[in-house]
C-alpha cells in the first residue's frame, strides 16, 4: 500500500497491509529503519528502499501499522528482521574491531615517537663523540708537529 507521510508521520492510521513478498511498487524490497526523530523516536517504519532517489515509489509504512496477510510475508518480515538483528551485531563487532585497530594505532604511534627520540638522543651522542675525535686528533697533530718543529729549531735543521 502507497501512503503518503511528510516529516517522518503518516496523516492516516489504521492497519495496512504489507506489500506482497516486502517487495514494493518500484520492484525493490522494503526496508525497515528506526525513527530517530523528535517527534517518533525509537519508532520502526518500512520504507521503499529509493527513498529520496528518482525510483522512489513512495511506499512507507509505521511497523504498529501492518497486518500481515500470509504466513510468506511473515517469512519475508521475519528474515529482514533477523537480517537486521545480524546486522546489527556486525556493526557492534567492526565497531569494536575499529576501537582496538585505533588503541594498536595510538600505541604504534607512541612507541615511534619514543624510537624517533631515542634515535635523536643516539645521534647526538655519536656527533659529540665524533667532535671529540676530531679534536683528540688535531691535539695529536698540533703535538707531533710542534715536536717535529722544536726538534728542527733545536738541531738547526730546516724543514
């Protein structure tokens, strides 16, 4: 059945019938979705699956509001409906899967923080130390060419 709603709430009531298989007008099957609106919260509809899309049929329907017509409806209501639940619990697992991947995530990144400091404290131990080399070996150079000086001056040699 085709019923026209505006601002999530259907201007009719009564019981309506399900359309035959949850299949509506445009071909699709239904959907069935939870209001999240000010004015019906926590309240199950069915909708065309293309609502808001050119294909849009129109179809929508508040759960209180069906009356199922055949035990294949049923069926069909009862498998979305357990389709929905498995889905639900899907997402409660990829959520939690997302929060431990950002806690590896958080700690990967503290321990490469901490490796880049340790690196940097290594290099620049590595500079010092290299600098005293450096002068170690000009200290070493000055004395052996003082020493080859005074011993040219002392003995009248020239160099």
């Amino acid at each position: 059945m085709r019923r026209s709603c505006s601002s999530g709430s259907c201007a009719s009531s009564g019981t309506y019938s399900m359309p035959p298989g949850g299949i509506c007008a445009c071909g699709e099957l239904i959907v069935y979705l939870t209001s999240h609106t000010s004015e019906n919260p926590g309240r199950h509809f069915w909708r065309c699956r293309n609502f808001k899309t050119p294909k849009d049929c129109g179809f929508f329907l508040w759960d209180e509001d069906v009356e199922v017509q055949s035990s294949g409806t049923q069926h069909v209501v009862d498998m979305v409906r357990t389709e929905l639940k498995d889905s639900k619990n899907k997402l409660d697992e990829l959520k939690k899967k997302l929060e431990d991947t950002k806690m590896k995530f958080e700690d990967t990144k503290m321990k490469l923080e901490e490796s880049k400091n340790k690196i940097s404290k290594l290099q620049r131990k590595l500079d010092c130390e290299l600098l005293n080399k450096k002068m170690t070996f000009a200290a070493i150079l000055s004395f052996v060419l003082a020493w080859v000086v005074s011993f040219c001056f002392l003995y009248g040699r020239k160099i």
